[in-house]
C-alpha cells in the first residue's frame, strides 16, 4: 500500500456533526469524525494510556473520552486535556499525551486523509466542479487489493463481458468496435486524451451533441473521468482506497450540470452501484482460488494494466532512493476491439 498521498476515506454524507466512524485506512486503524462546527478529522484509534480503542468512547463534538480510564483528547490535534484519575497535587501534565492525527479534508462532498511522512501534496479534485458535492455516491468494499481494484478502471477488454446491463450499452458483447485512443503520461500517471465520443454509452447522451470525454489515472488508484457536451458536462472520479492487503474500497463519485437531473438521482444511484456491483463480483471470482492469480499482459488491451505496474514500481523506487518521481512512460497509441 503506497504511501505518500490523500487517500479518499469516505463519503462525506456518511458523517454528521458531532459523529465518529472507525475504519482501517492503508492498514492504520483510524477514527474519523465530524466536530459540531463541521470540520473533520482522523485521529488513531487507539488510546495511548492502555490501547484501548477510541470508538468506543464518547464524543462531545470537540473531544474525545476514551471509555476505560476517561482521559479525554481534543479531535483538532489529538493532544490530551484531562486525566481524571490524577489528583491536583501530582503535576502530570497531560499534553505530554495525545492520539496520533492524521491531516483530514474535506473538498466536493468527500473526506480524504493523507498517509504519509512529511507535508502532504494537493487535495485531488474533479475540473469544473469547484466545491460541489456529487450527485451521486456510492461506495463498495471489493474483497481484494487495490490493484486488482484499479485492473477494473483501467482494462479496455472486460466492459463488453462484464459490463452488459442494458441500460449502459444497448448492443450485446458480441458486436465490438475497434478503438483507437491515443495517451500521454500526466503527473503521477497517465491520460487518454481529449476525444469525440462517437458510439457514447446512453447516459452520455444527455450532455447534448459533441461530447466530448477525457480520462486521467493516477496514483495511488483515481481514475477521472471528465465527459462535456455542448449543453452539459458530468465528471465521474473513481477512487481506489486500500484498506488493508486484502481489502479495498472503491468509491465512485458522478458529478453533473443539468439540474433537471436531480429527480434522476436515485435511479442514477441505482446504476451507479449495479455498475460498481458487475466490478466487485470480478474481484471476488479472482479471489476463489487458494492460489494467487496469475498474470499476462497481451499487447494493447492490458497495456494500460502494464503501465499502471511501472507507475507503481516507479513511484516506490523514488521513495526509497530519497528522489523525485520521473513518470517513465511515453505518449503512445493503443488499439483495442471493446
Ligand atoms: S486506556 Fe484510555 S484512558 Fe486508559
Ligand atoms: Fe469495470
């Protein structure tokens, strides 16, 4: 699990003022929370007096009391303000103790924590949305790791057989289109470039003529879909945040101008998840065998998957060489039937 990046935790809907929720995040085990005034925050959730698990306390909306021996924290930097127990006379001072913090965002409707050393990089957004929150969000633990989560952004060859609803591609998998797209490598990944969508799946359609659609990937698993018509323009941005080795959840965001969509919502929602669903019985299936799956990368359509290994090989060799990551692929055309 890469470390070094905002990590998107979870929905921001799924937090309310003066609310907790647990979670393991790139292997920590966090307790993440809203205060009364509306920021959040990820603190460890683990006491430092006994270990003993923070979510089991309480929360006032400001501090945290742990629930064994009541020593209470402030969520804002996790440093201890009161230890019952201690009486006046002994002067222990109990900021000498506090929850480790992890920095905590939150920007278009969803909460990120950064993990990591050192000062975290910009927050990642969608273009063209500035502060608003998607329309709709989902959220699916997949029973996997996170690069065989990110395989489903990235792999040209299996919509057309795994991605059949008819509400998404109206021709059946057995009449596929040639494509050609052409990439370059951006910042800490790579994009396909800006183009016309010619045979666009049906939702696309309600942007109005001339959509056009560009898509980025980047590490450590975000995948941006940016689609504009001549009317209207809707941004998808896929995330595939690590839980463990073994776990993953990916979280799918879709953001959109035309505001007589909104009573569309719940059936977009609806979509949304049957979509993220067809993705997530993959992973499962990859994962019956007791042997870990193996891999070939054949020509154009598991190039991207290729380079998704290399960005990462990359990434992790600048780290530990104490250097500037250099993005190691070149602009590039791939050809694929899907
Ligand atoms: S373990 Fe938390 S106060 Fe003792
Ligand atoms: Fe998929």
């Amino acid at each position: 699990m890469l470390q070094g990046f905002w990590y998107l935790a979870v929905l921001g809907s799924r937090i309310r003022p003066g609310r907790t929720r647990a979670m393991t995040l790139a292997g920590q085990d966090m307790l993440l929370g809203r205060r009364t005034d509306g920021a959040v925050f990820a603190v460890g959730d683990s006491c430092p007096h006994r270990g003993m698990p923070m979510r089991h306390g309480g929360f006032d909306g400001d501090c945290l009391r742990c629930c064994y021996h009541g020593w209470v924290f402030r969520s804002s930097d996790g440093v201890c303000t009161e230890i019952p127990s201690v009486v006046e006379a002994q002067t222990t001072d109990p900021s000498k103790f506090r929850l480790r913090t992890w920095p905590c965002r939150e920007v278009q409707g969803n909460i990120w924590v950064y993990v990591g050393q050192g000062e975290p990089g910009p927050l990642p957004t969608v273009p063209g949305f500035e502060d608003a929150a998607p329309q709709v969000a989902t959220t699916m633990r997949f029973p996997c790791n996170v690069d065989v989560a990110v395989m489903g952004f990235i792999d040209p060859g299996h919509p057309a057989f795994v991605h059949t609803s008819r509400w998404w591609k109206s021709k059946p998998s057995t009449s596929l289109r040639h494509k050609q797209k052409h990439f370059e490598p951006h910042e800490l990944g790579f994009r396909m470039q800006r183009h016309h969508l010619k045979h666009g799946a049906n939702p696309y359609r309600l942007l109005g003529r001339n959509v056009h659609i560009d898509i980025s990937i980047q590490l450590p698993g975000l995948r941006v879909e940016h689609i504009e018509g001549d009317s209207h323009a809707a941004c998808v941005l896929a995330a595939a945040t690590p839980i463990s080795e073994t776990e993953t959840d990916v979280h799918y965001c879709v953001y959109w101008t035309p505001k007589w969509l909104a009573p569309f919502r719940p059936a977009a929602a609806w979509m949304a998840r049957d979509f993220l669903d067809q993705d997530r019985v993959v992973a499962v299936r990859l994962m019956e065998n007791q042997s870990p799956p193996s891999y070939l990368f054949v020509g154009d359509p598991d190039t991207q998957v290729r380079w998704w290994h290399r960005l990462k090989r990359e990434y992790l060799a600048s780290a530990a060489e104490g250097r500037a990551f250099v993005n190691p692929l070149r602009a590039q055309t791939l050809e694929w039937r899907s």
